[in-house]
C-alpha cells in the first residue's frame, strides 16, 4: 500500500508528492503554486483519486466502495 501521491494541478501542471491520510478522504487541495483550489471529479471520491499518481489508501486496498472510499 503507498500512503503518498504525487498531485497534478489541472490548471498549472505544478506537481506536489503529499501524504495520504488512511482513513479520511480529501474533498480539497489547494495547488501551491497557482493556489487553484483542486475538488474531486465527478464520481472519484477525493482529490488523490482524481489528481494524483496513486489513488488513496481505501481505493487502494479494493474494499469495495470504489463510488466513496471514507
């Protein structure tokens, strides 16, 4: 299981490796270096599933809730 992810800014390109928390999903992210505040696509259920390199920890493990991880 990897527990950090690389996000992606749609607007800017910038790139961030950040911690992903176990057992809480991130619902917003604010790019550092264009400070655009990222939010989950529609159907992922955070901003890791939707922006980053690796999906979080719950997606990750294949639980079953791949509509909401938390």
């Amino acid at each position: 299981m990897h527990h950090t992810s690389t996000l992606t800014c749609p607007k800017c390109g910038h790139r961030q490796t950040e911690q992903m928390p176990d057992n809480a999903c991130v619902y917003f992210y604010e790019c550092r270096d264009c400070h655009t505040l990222l939010r989950p696509k529609p159907g992922d259920c955070c901003v890791f599933c939707s922006y980053g390199d690796v999906p979080c920890p719950p997606i990750q493990a294949g639980d079953g809730t791949a509509s909401r991880c938390c």
